[in-house]
C-alpha cells in the first residue's frame, strides 16, 4: 500500500502477516519533519521497538501487519500535529 499524504512524504507498508514502513521526507522538509521520527511512530503502532535511518529516509517494522493502517494514520496524525 502506498500513500502519499501532504508534499514529500512517500510511505510504504506491507502486509504479510510482519509489515515494513519507508518514510522519505524531502530536502525542503526535513527542517519540519524527521523520517527516522515519523518511522519510529509507525514502528511502535505495529508492535515494533523502533527503526532508523536518516532524517530524510527510514525504515521499520513490526510484527503486526494487521495495523499497518493504524501506523500510517499514526504518522499522518503527528506530521497533523507540527
């Protein structure tokens, strides 16, 4: 599943029983926003214990694929929150 919520922000989940997030932050947007952050929510909303990366690229995952929803309605709501 791919979403694309507001410029710059590319996030890719998968489910197979585990579920994987990517999050890309553009150059212009990483005064804003921190992919390795963002990850780190997702991670935790898939019973994850983090992920990492750079500011602008990073990846994590988590044992519960079944809330890949939940972790990018995770993210959406902290990129809401800044």
């Amino acid at each position: 599943m791919l979403i694309r919520p507001p410029d710059g922000f590319p996030v890719r989940a998968g489910e197979d029983g585990k579920a994987g997030v990517v999050v890309g932050v553009t150059p212009d947007l990483t005064s804003r926003f921190s992919a390795v952050d963002l990850v780190k929510i997702a991670s935790e909303a898939l019973g994850g214990k983090g992920g990492g990366g750079r500011p602008d690229m990073a990846q994590a995952g988590g044992p519960d694929g079944a809330k890949a929803d939940a972790a990018l309605s995770a993210i959406e709501k902290a990129m809401a929150g800044a």
